[in-house]
C-alpha cells in the first residue's frame, strides 16, 4: 500500500521586527499629512489604520506619538487624534526665529565645520537638486530640512540644532503650501543659494555665510508671506 504523502502546511507569514510597524505607520502618515492628503483637522482613526494596515493598535499608538513630538499631530481632552493645525497666525514668531537659526548655524558651520562635514552637505544637496529636478515635492521637504540639519551639525552646536530642526519640522508644511504655489516647479534659484551656502562654509567665510543664509531665509518668508496674503481671501487648497 502506498503511503499518501502528508500534506505540507503553509508558512506563516514572516513577522515585523519590532519597531518596523512603528515605522510603517509614521511613514505612511507623516507623508500623508506633509502632503496634505489629510489636512490640518483631519481625525486619524486607530481602528481603521490597524484594520487597513492588518496590524495591532499598539505600533499606531506609538507612532502617533512620534507625530505628535513633531508637531504633525494632537490630541483632544477626549483622547481622540486629529492632524495638527497651522497656527497662521502666529506664523510671525515662527519667520523670526527660523530666519535667525538660518543664520547662525551657517556661520557656526562655516567656522567649525570638518571636510567630513562638507562630504555630507554637498551629498545632501545632491538630492534637494535631484528632487527638484524630478519635482518630487516630499523628497524637496525631506532633503532640504536634512540639507540644513547637517549644516547645524557642522556648527557643533545641540542646542541650535535641535532648535533649528524643530523649526524646520514644523515649517514642512508650509513649505508644501509654498511648493504647490509653483506647481511643485521649485525655481532653479533655491539649488543655486544651497551651493552658495556650501562655497562660503567651505571657504570658512563667516561674514558671507551669514549674508548668503539671511537672503536665502528672508526670500522663502516673503514669497510664503505673499503666497498666505494672497490667499487670505479663500481658502487655502489643501
């Protein structure tokens, strides 16, 4: 009698490590809210995230959290989470500090910065021209907050630069608001002050460095400033 051959089980399905539930999660969300997908109010559902993701609530919770750290996301006095709004009308305070962190971290970077500092920044700027190039508007936000963040590096400085990257996290989608106001057709003048900015930090030109990063910050607050005036009469597409 010939022995039937026992049928195989199927594999189960390979686990997540932890952790990378958790960063699904923030990924997915982050890119969403930075491109307004889900805009400012939007509630962000626990139980339809874990069942349109199949996983526990437990990474979304967690993830949720690390929005929250950024600014993207709040929590209600009821525990419900809803994406953040932008306080436009506070944006003043906000141009003010973020133009001065601009401008001393270039400086701080032009006088403390390492060639290894350099390979870095320029490599990073690679990617801001290439995802200009592409009009990638998520891929511009990401680079160029890490453009400025290893500029800050180069400064030697943690308190400016967790400063300065706080500025920078809340500005993403103000900067997204900017980007669709040219059709995400970033002007060619923004790589070009990016690689002013490297020349002068290479050359270890403090006075310049300061200049070059005053006029790159004075130019995006006036042209988002304008964009907001403009629009202050309608709603802002979203």
């Amino acid at each position: 009698m010939t022995k039937q051959p026992t049928a195989t089980a199927p594999a189960p399905a390979p686990e997540r490590k932890r952790g990378e539930g958790v960063k699904l999660v923030y990924e997915i969300l982050r890119d969403d809210i930075l491109d307004l997908v889900m805009p400012p109010g939007s509630p962000i559902d626990e139980i339809q995230l874990a069942d349109r993701l199949s996983m526990s609530r437990t990474p979304i919770r967690e993830a949720l959290v690390r929005l929250a750290g950024e600014g993207l996301v709040t929590t209600l006095p009821n525990r419900s989470t809803v994406v953040a709004n932008i306080d436009f009308l506070n944006l003043h305070t906000f141009f003010d500090a973020l133009s001065l962190m601009y401008r001393v971290t270039t400086r701080l970077a032009a006088e403390y910065r390492t060639e290894e500092d350099l390979q870095i920044i320029r490599g990073l700027q690679g990617g801001f021209a290439k995802a200009v190039e592409d009009r990638d508007a998520l891929a511009m936000i990401a680079t160029n907050r890490a453009f400025h963040a290893a500029i800050a590096e180069a400064g030697r400085n943690p308190y400016y630069t967790a400063l300065f990257c706080r500025l920078l996290d809340e500005g993403r989608r103000i900067l997204r608001l900017y980007y669709k106001s040219f059709d995400d057709r970033l002007p060619e003048q923004y790589v070009t002050e990016h690689d002013q900015m490297i020349a002068a930090i290479e050359a270890r030109d403090i006075a310049a460095a300061d200049r070059l990063a005053s006029q790159h910050a004075d130019q995006i607050v006036k042209q988002i400033q304008q964009m907001i005036a403009r629009d202050r009469r309608r709603p802002l597409e979203l």
